[in-house]
C-alpha cells in the first residue's frame, strides 16, 4: 500500500517541479550561496577563536616566535596578568593604531601599539607618530605605548614620543615586563 502511495505522489512532485523550475532554482542558489557564507564566516570564526591561551602565548613570546596578532595576544595576556580590566584586542585594518585597549588596575586608559618587528630591527618616527595623533583623541589613552620586539626606536621615534608623552617599550623593556623584573608601561 506504501508503494502504491508513492508512485500516486511522484507524477505530482514531477507537475510541481515543472510547474516552479525558475522558482526552485533561485531557492536552490539561495541556499548554495547561504552555505559559502556560512562557511567563510566559520573560517573567520574559526581563525579567531583558535588563538592560544595566555600561558601559550606568553611562551612564544619568550621565545620570539609569534605571528603579528600572536604578539597582540601576548600583550593583551601580559595585560589581564597585571590586573587590567577591560582587556580587548582591536588591532587589525582600521584600528587607527591601537591594538590592546585596556583599563589599568588603577583605572587608567591604556592603549598599546604592538610592533611585531625582527629583532634587529628599528622602530621609526613614523610608526611611533602615527600611532601618535590617534592615541589620545581617538582612543582617549591615558597610558599611550608603543610596544615591540624590535631592539630600539630610532632617535627621531624617541624625540616624538618624549614631546608627545607616549612610553616606547622596546624588546629588552617588554621582556623585563614579562619576567616581571620590569614596570608594566602603566608603572
């Protein structure tokens, strides 16, 4: 009886079919394209979320072995570590030079630019006066760093940041922070 049924369905799924071609196959893309979509947005999720945990991270910072948003996520976990609050990273197109917005202990606005250069590397003016002109106006930084795993700034980097009142954090500084034998920039 089953069988019977089905074969009385058939000849009208083939009518229908028929009948919304144009309709079944815009649904059909619609769905196909849906699905991409789905799956970019995984991918993006997905290259977020598989970030290390701070223990990782602070590792690999240790040992000068991370991706540019690797080292974002070594100073926002260096951050959490000394007890900010608010921890986020922003770094990325359009961040308009912060890459770790936090609040101090204290509760100062720090806002860091992270520098994942080679360590033999310089750190110029202009990194340093870019990030400069949006520190303070745009992200309301009390606490303004420039932080990098080069060696040093250059001296011109050093002259801007002394008259615009941002600390420069370069790689002896930054792992003195993180072996705790130096300030935090917010010290």
């Amino acid at each position: 009886m089953a069988g019977a049924a089905a074969f009385a369905v058939v000849p009208g799924i083939a009518r229908f079919v028929e009948a919304h071609t144009a309709a079944l196959v815009v649904a059909a893309v619609c769905v196909a394209v849906a699905g991409v979509g789905a799956v970019a947005l995984a991918v993006r999720h997905r290259r977020v979320v598989r970030t290390r945990d701070d223990a990782h991270v602070l590792s690999a910072l240790r040992q000068n072995a991370l991706s540019p948003l690797e080292f974002e996520q070594a100073l926002a976990a260096l951050c959490r570590r000394d007890g900010c609050t608010q921890v986020q990273m922003v770094g990325g197109s359009g961040d308009l030079g912060a890459d770790v917005i936090a609040r101090a202990p204290d509760g100062r606005r720090i806002v860091l630019q992270a520098k994942r250069y080679r360590h033999a590397r310089s750190v110029g003016s202009q990194d340093v006066q870019r990030f400069g002109g949006t520190a303070r106006t745009i992200h309301g930084a009390d606490v303004a760093a420039v932080v990098t795993t080069a060696h040093t700034f250059t001296p011109h980097a050093r002259a801007y940041a002394d008259k615009a009142g941002i600390l420069l954090m370069a790689a002896k500084a930054l792992a003195a922070w993180d072996s705790r034998t130096g300030p935090a920039p917010w010290d």
